[in-house]
C-alpha cells in the first residue's frame, strides 16, 4: 500500500456525526498498515488498524468508519466484502481498495 503525499489531497474530510475524523485500516502487513495510520493520522483521522477480514467485520459491526482502506486480498476472503457491508450500513462511507497481488477472481469479474 502506497500513501504520496498527493494521495489524501482528494479524500473529504468525513465527519462522524460531528465527532473526529474516524478511519479502518485492513492491512494484514504491519509495516504497510504503520505507514497507512501515520498518514492519516497526520491529516486528524483517528484511526483503527484490522489485520484480517473477520477482525474488520467485527469493528465495522460496532461502529463505523468515516473511511475504510482496505487490502483486496484478505486470506481467504476479499476486501471488497468489506466494502459492501460497511456501505451498507453507513452508504457516505468513503473507501478506498488497495492491492498488490493479482486476485484471478476479480479479474475474472
């Protein structure tokens, strides 16, 4: 996952309910997900880190980011999952899918 300085200059500022800047980081790689959270924290997003699908699914069931970053290939399962699920349930969640790794699923799609 790659963050440029560039790269949050187009991302809204989303507010919770009036609240903080809130955001998910799904990132199984730990130096990634540091990276991810030391960018956003640096533009006031208070942010949450997953490192797996099960765990995001379970975090986005008890509250909901502003913003969820999250990994295409989670394991077995797929971040576009998570995508689905947490716009459903807050449809002004912003999202944004990284990937590295070709997934023949998706591409088959």
């Amino acid at each position: 996952m790659y963050f440029g300085a560039d790269s949050l200059s187009g991302i809204p500022s989303p507010r919770s309910g009036g609240g903080p800047l809130t955001a998910m980081i799904v990132e199984p790689a730990l130096p990634d997900a540091i990276f991810a959270v030391s960018m956003l924290s640096s533009v006031g997003f208070h942010v949450t880190v997953a490192e797996s699908f099960l765990e995001a699914r379970a975090i986005l069931n008890a509250r909901l980011p502003a913003l969820l970053v999250t990994e295409i290939q989670l394991g077995a399962y797929n971040g576009l999952h998570l995508v689905v699920h947490g716009t459903a349930l807050r449809p002004d969640m912003a999202t944004v899918v990284s990937g590295c790794r070709p997934d023949p699923v998706v591409r088959r799609e």
